[in-house]
C-alpha cells in the first residue's frame, strides 16, 4: 500500500528535511576541522635547545705551581705515625714564615732526613698529630710538602699558634739569626711558593690581612682581631724570635718578588 505524504507538506520539503541532520553533521565536522588547524597555526613553536657551556674565570693573579717534593720523598712508613685525617679553611689569605732552627750546613740531598728529624720532634716530644709546616723550603730553593692534606688545598697547619686558620706556613730550613746568610734560591723559591699560594684566593703579597686569633697564647687574645702583613714572618703573631733576624730582613723582598711573580 502506498504511504501519502503528512497533510500539508510536499514531498521535496520532507526530503530537505530529512537531509538536515546529515548537513548539520558535516558541517559541524567542517568546522572542528578547521578550528583545529588553525589552533595548530596559532600555537608558538617550542624554543630551541641552547647547550650552556660555563667556562670557569681564571683567577686574574694567578700564577704556575711550582714543583714540590711530596711526602712520599721524606716520610717512610717505618717513619710515619698514625693520625687523623687533614683539616681544611676555606681559603688561604696569609702566609708565616719560619725557619726549623736546625743546622746550617746540610748537604742539599740530605734535606729529607732534616724534615724527617723535624717531624719526629714535633710529632714525638710535643705529641703534634703531623708535622707543623705547610711547606718546607732547603737552601737550594727545593719545595717539600709538609703538613698532609694536599699542597693545592686550604690545609689548616700547625705552625702560629692563633693563626693556623686561612693561612699556610713555610718554613727554611735551618737557622737565620741575625749575620747568618740567607741563600738566594731559598727567598726566590719562598717567593715563588708565595705567589702560587696567596694567586689561588688573588691575594697580594704586599698587601695587610686582618685575622683572628684563636688563642690566648699568641701575641693577641683568643677573638681579638689582628692587622697583619699578608706576608709576615711568625713573630708577628707569636712571642718568639722565628724567623731569625736574618731571614725577616729578607721579607720586604720576598714580597715584592711575589707581587712580581702574579703579575702585579
């Protein structure tokens, strides 16, 4: 039987209408479609990757180490005492200058057994945990590693009482009262030891230094606050007559020979 059309309509209405929710579909499709593309045009472009390469400053009066000897050269394990591990500041911003008040007359190869002499005095009679001095320097300018930790660290030594800390201390071999000569290579290799040691915190060597003391036995009370040469020999901190007259007549030069040697 043939179906009439709903009174009141024709036939090419219900036609369209019955097209309308296919039309409606596409053209929601259409305009999705479109909405993403052009989201998609719009979204920035992620930024390029940049690889941060951080080249570390030179330190501007920074100067080559010279060569030290290390310990292995002296210290023997028949020789060694046990002791507990190195400690360390944060910089080293002074130096003291000592002598071991030892011998003169030493032949230069024989300097290893000195420095083992002088650590059995400090580490036996007055029961230290390691010998006292940063560095040892022989009459022909050799450098000898003294105190342990590592001779390019801020090692805290042994060597003026209420100064120890951010500071280093060298000590000449031998004994530099007053008349008593005091060899070139020995104030040159001082000099030079200097200079690499105060160029790693960019310290001059002709400059003044204000420290702490952290004890009642130095020349200043425990928290006094003391100006002193960067360069200084040891009886500017503590009562004694180290470094010998001699060889503290001789450190207006060790410092300018420092200076020099950073450039400065």
């Amino acid at each position: 039987m043939r179906r009439s059309a709903p009174i009141g309509l024709s036939r090419p209405v219900l036609v369209l209408f019955g097209c309308v929710p296919g039309l409606l579909a596409l053209l929601a499709l259409v305009v999705c479609t479109a909405g993403v593309d052009r989201g998609a045009a719009r979204a920035p472009a992620p930024p390029p990757v940049v690889a941060r390469i951080t080249v570390p400053r030179p330190v501007p009066h920074s100067v080559a180490r010279p060569p030290i000897v290390p310990r292995s050269k002296w210290l023997d394990a028949a020789s060694a005492r046990e002791q507990p591990p190195p400690r360390y500041d944060d910089r080293v911003v002074a130096v003291f200058i000592h002598h071991t008040d030892s011998p003169n007359g030493y032949d230069c190869a024989d300097a290893p057994r000195v420095i083992r002499d002088v650590y059995a005095g400090q580490t036996g009679a007055k029961q230290w945990d390691d010998i006292g001095y940063n560095f040892l320097v022989d009459r022909c300018g050799t450098i000898y590693e003294g105190r342990a930790g590592g001779v390019d660290r801020p090692v805290t030594g042994a060597h003026t009482q209420g100064f120890n800390h951010r500071s280093t201390g060298i000590a000449a071999i031998g004994t530099f009262t007053a008349g008593s000569p005091v060899p070139k290579a020995m104030t040159e290799a001082i000099a030079r030891l200097v200079a690499w040691k105060l160029g790693l915190s960019d310290v001059d060597p002709r400059g003044t230094v204000r420290l702490v003391s952290s004890n009642s036995l130095s020349r200043y009370a425990a928290g006094t606050a003391a100006v002193l040469s960067t360069v200084s020999g040891h009886d500017a901190a503590f009562m004694t007559r180290c470094p010998g007259a001699a060889l503290s007549a001789r450190l207006p030069e060790i410092r300018d020979l420092a200076a020099r040697y950073q450039g400065r």
